[in-house]
C-alpha cells in the first residue's frame, strides 16, 4: 500500500499526483463552461479566419492575378507560408516520434497538444499549394487515378508530385498516431463525463477500450512502430519540401545543404511554435503541475540546439557560395545579405541566431516571460527565412533586364492572417474538447505507487 | 438433468481483484502466475512496465504486419511507377529516361510508410476487437482513472477461493469479487 515517491531525479510532474488527481485535473478544464478569455480569443481568431476566407474565395474567383507576382518572382508569399506552417508541423512529430525513441519521458506532458499543432499546422499548410493552383477545383489530378485524359498519369519525377504524396502522408500518419494515442484517454472521458453527447461522442471513439493488458502490450508495440515510421518521414517531408527548391537551376536554392537545412529550421520553428502555445496553456488552464520548468528548460535546450544548426546553415550558403566560384552564385548571398531585401535577411539572422543566444543562462529558460519573447522572434524569424530564401532568389535572376521587386497585396496578407485564424481557432477547439494533456502516459510517468 | 450439467460445464468462474497501485498490481501478478493460478487479464489505467514478463505474455507478433505490408507497399509503387511511367503511357519529360529509378525513390518511401502504418494500425484494431461504437465491458469502473484489477480464471477444480482471496487481501487489494460468467449455448 505504502509508495515512496524517490526522487533521485527531480519529479517530472508536480505536486504528489496520484492517477486520479491527473484524470480530474485534465478533464476538469474540459467540463467547466468556457473561460471569458477563451470566448475573446475565438472571437478574435474565427473573425482573422473569416478574412481568411473571403480573401480565398476572392482569389479563387477572380484568378491569382489578386497576388503581388510577376513573371520574375512567382513564387513569394504563398509558397512562404507553405513551407512555415509545414515547417510548425515537424516539432509535433519531434516530440511524439523522436522523443519516444529516445525514451525522453517528458515529451509525456506535451505530445498531446504537439501533435494536434502539428495536425493543424499541416492543413493550414495544405490550403497554399491548393490556391496556388489557380484551379483548386481540379486539385485531384495530383492524384494517380485512372482518368479519361488518357489515362494520362502524374509525372512520378516531379518533387512537386513527391511533395504532394509527402504532405498527405505526413497528414495521414500524424493524424493515426495522434488518434492512437488518444483512445486511452477517450476511454477515460467516455467513463467519466455525464450523459450527453460528448459522452456518446467519446463512447463511440474509445472504441470499446477497457484497459486490458493484453491490449495494452499490442498498443505500446503500434506506438513504437508508428514512433519508428514517422522518424523517417518527418525527415523526409521537409527534405522534399526542400527538393522542391534544390532541383531547380536558381542560385540560392540550387544547393545539397538545403535538405539537412530545412529539416534543421523546421524542428526550430516548430518547437518555438510548441512553446508559444504551451506557455499559453499552461498559464490560462492552470497545467504549471504538468508543463513544468523542466520541460520549459528542455525545449529550450533543443531551440538552442536547431538554432545552432539553421547558423550553420547560414554560414555553410555563404561559404559555398564564396568557394564555389560561381558569379551568380556569389552574387544571390551577397544580394540576400546586403540588396534590397537586406532588411528581411538581417530580421532572419537577429531573430534566429541571436535571439535564442539568451537561452544559455539557465535563469533565462527559468523565466516564462523571457522564453516566450523568445519564441515569438523565432516564429517571426523563421517566417522571414522562407520569405528570404524564396523571394531573395527569385527577383534578381541570371538576366539584369529581369529584375524586379515584390510586394505582397492585401488579398496576401488576408490569406496569411486568415491562416492564423485557422490555426488558432482549430487549436482552441482542441483545447476545449480533447484532453490536452496525455493521461495515460502521464500517469505512467508519476512517481506515485512506484518503488523503483 | 443432461440440460443441468451442460450449463454447469459452460460457467465460467472468474476472481476479480482491484488494487490502486502499480507495485501493487505488479507483485500481485507475479504471484499468482508462481503459484500457477490462471491470469485471465489484467486491466490498467495505464501502459504498466513488466506487466508483461509478470503475465507471461509473448511479445506482439505486429511488427510482422507492419513489415510485410510495408514491403508490400513500396513494392506495389515501384512497379505502378515503372508501369505508369515507361510502360502505360511514356512520355518524354525534359530527356529523362523511362527507368527514373532514383527520382522514384521518394515517392515510394512515402507508400511505403503510408501502407505499413496503416495496416499495422488495423491490424492492431481488428486483432483486439477495437470498433468504432464498440460498447465497453470494464472489470471494474475505474480501470480507465486509477485503478488496478486483476481477473483470475478458476480453471483449477483445486481452486481455493477463500485461500486466494485473503492473499490479494494481504497484498493489498481493495476490492475482491467472484463472478460467473455463463455461456450461451
């Protein structure tokens, strides 16, 4: 009967819980009626949504010509925010994937809520390369389906119909995982919440979950095959998001480095995107129990770790470019660092490589304040990144009579604040109905009951 | 009396035991498989660590299915790529050859884990019998909060109900139950 709770590590979860504390703790949040801060907050996020749409459904009806390209730059903000919010989407499979098989036991208290960032993430991502199709409506000859052009198939050699299996993959997995890792905890809400819809919304989702061992060891070997699967396809994705750029002849993007590069950014990007939400969540749903400074200290500790990469990164472009002799190539970096983009390129450089610089000193990770300052410049950062390395690239290209500038509409910049509102809104919701917090694996990593 | 004794034949007599602890259930498993006793399941909030060494469970035979049907998977693209690509309708794009073997290559990784993902996933739901809508039979109604049961089948005629109870007793189960399970025939 007696548990000593030993701590010869600092507990990962404050404040004794016991398994029950934990299930009333998080499905509490979800049977209180919704916060007055939260009611502001969908306001202001599904009204950022609705500028969203009707900004789309302008475009879509009158043509992409409502965007700010030309014939030199025709790739800019769409593209830019493609490769952001995919980017957003990596740091969920991180935590949940890479996390677990490195058996980093406080991933625990933030897979639930990566995951669904990344879920969210990756739709707002979708909704890019659809409108930049001109004629969204015939987005399905992205598919190889018999057809009566023909059959006339897709060109298996293009990265953008590899792009295009990568992003639906990576939607299709990540979602899988997330749901399989939920129906314990949809089991715990179905057995505990009052008759109602939510109770037969979660009865019929738990799929007749009872908590059987027998099932449990089957679960634990799916997680850890779906954790070995989505490893290597999150590396995957961002590199063919990469590819998308690396296989064409533009200095800048022409480059080997871009895969480990964006893969690199992506993981920072979207673990600062992690920690903005979380320290969010952890101070309106009163979680500071569950998302300790311990865990706060860690994924800092990875932003420096990425952030330390996307400088190499930097660096290693600009050495290329210097050793490879190549005018043209030379001539892209020191135009991105010093041309009329400059400005974009050093908001990229102070936000990214210097910004996190703080997050050495333990009393900086220590402090939320500071942390989440932090992550909004990398979020701010890393948006200019994509920005740089598309728009930079493109408008001064091999022939000076080309040359061009860009600015982006304000049928653009609805889109992206309308994307936000999308995120936003559907990351709210998620708080409201599913808990945000895993119990089960929070349970299992308790010191409660437990001598060892 | 032939109706009697078939009925008695088919009762199935379980000893329900709930404890609030993973030592708890732990040690309580590990006991009752030394002395023999027959572990019908055990039911716990949480994925609990050498439950299955203490339950005598072999390792789940899925990483088989996720391993065939992913070969099966990047097989089946490869050749769908070949047969689209240089067989069904060729077409010349920028001079590259019909066999683009190394440009197929990401598209097949994606299939791949598309396929053995999948499959692992249904065949893990299917195998344990998890459907959507499925109704929930619980040993005991906190199972998915904190609690801990261990169900016993009484396969033995030697079994001692009295005898096993005062154990779990003594290693500190809170609840005790005998339950009969009928069949129908």
């Amino acid at each position: 009967m007696a548990s000593i709770p030993t701590s010869i590590h600092t507990p990962l979860i404050l404040g004794e819980k016991t398994p029950s504390v934990v299930t009333t703790d998080i499905c509490s949040a979800l049977e209180r009626r919704p916060t007055l801060s939260w009611w502001i907050a969908i306001a202001i996020s599904s009204s950022m949504l609705l500028l969203g749409l009707i900004a789309v459904g302008y475009q879509i009806m009158t043509g992409i010509g409502t965007w700010g390209l030309n014939n030199t730059v025709g790739w800019a903000f769409d593209i830019t925010n493609f490769v952001f919010w995919v980017g957003i989407g990596h740091a969920g499979t991180l935590i949940s994937a890479v996390l677990f098989l490195f058996r980093q036991k406080w991933r625990t208290s933030v897979n639930r809520a990566a995951e669904a960032m990344t879920i969210i993430a990756v739709m707002c991502a979708g909704i890019f390369p659809l409108i930049h199709m001109g004629r969204p409506w015939l987005a399905h000859w992205m598919a190889p389906y018999p057809n009566t052009r023909g059959p006339l198939w897709i060109n298996f050699r293009s990265p953008l119909v590899w792009d295009f299996f990568a992003i639906s993959t990576y939607f299709t997995i990540s979602f899988v995982f997330w749901y399989v890792g939920m129906i314990p905890d949809l089991a715990t809400l179905r057995d505990r919440l009052k008759a109602g819809w939510r109770k037969t919304a979660a009865g019929f989702l738990s799929l007749g979950w009872n908590g059987s061992f027998r099932t449990w060891l089957h679960y634990e070997t799916v997680y850890l095959l779906l954790a070995g699967l989505a490893t290597p396809l999150v590396i995957s994705v961002h590199t063919i998001v990469s590819w998308d750029f690396a296989t064409s002849v533009i200095p800048g993007w022409h480059t080997t480095i871009l895969p480990p590069y964006f893969v690199a950014g992506a993981i920072f990007s979207g673990m600062s995107m992690v920690l903005t939400l979380m320290l969010i969540a952890r101070k309106t749903m009163h979680l500071e129990d569950y998302i300790t400074k311990q865990h706060v200290g860690a994924m800092c500790k990875i932003l420096i770790a990425t952030g330390g990469m996307v400088a190499m990164a930097y660096l290693t472009e600009f050495v290329t470019a210097l050793y490879s002799n190549s005018q043209y190539e030379q001539f892209a970096f020191m135009n991105r660092a010093l041309g009329p983009f400059s400005w974009a390129y050093w908001i990229m450089v102070s936000c990214n490589i210097l910004s996190p610089q703080i997050l050495w000193f333990k009393a900086a990770r220590s402090n939320m304040l500071v942390v989440f300052m932090v992550t909004i410049f990398i979020n701010i950062g890393m948006w200019f990144e994509r920005f740089v390395i598309i728009v930079t690239s493109l408008h001064r290209d091999y022939l000076p009579s080309n040359w061009t500038s860009y600015s982006p509409t304000w049928i653009e910049i609805a889109t992206l604040v309308g994307s936000f509102g999308l995120f936003l809104t559907l990351f709210l919701m998620f708080c409201r109905f599913i808990p945000v917090i895993a119990m089960a694996e929070v349970k299992g990593v308790l010191s409660h009951g437990r001598r060892k | 009396m032939a109706e009697g004794s078939r009925k008695l034949a088919s009762d199935r007599r379980f000893l329900l035991a709930v404890f609030t602890s993973e030592d708890e259930i732990l040690a309580a498993t590990t006991d009752a498989r030394d002395r023999g006793l027959t572990i019908a399941d055990v039911y716990t909030p949480y994925a609990v660590h050498g439950l299955d060494k203490a339950m005598d469970l072999r390792p789940s035979r899925l990483p088989w299915v996720c391993f065939a049907l992913g070969l099966a998977g990047a097989s089946f693209k490869v050749w769908f790529e070949f047969w689209t690509s240089a067989s069904d309708w060729p077409i010349n794009i920028g001079g590259k050859p019909w066999n683009s073997l190394p440009a197929f290559f990401p598209v097949t990784f994606e299939v791949m884990v598309l396929f053995a993902a999948l499959s692992t996933v249904a065949a893990f739901l299917l195998g344990r019998g998890l459907l959507p809508g499925r109704r929930a039979k619980l040993a005991s109604p906190g199972v998915t909060d904190d609690e801990f049961a261990l169900v016993i089948e009484e396969t033995d005629a030697s079994f001692c109900v009295d005898e096993v109870t005062a154990r779990f007793r003594v290693m500190g189960a809170t609840y005790i139950e005998e339950r009969i399970e009928q069949e129908s025939i």
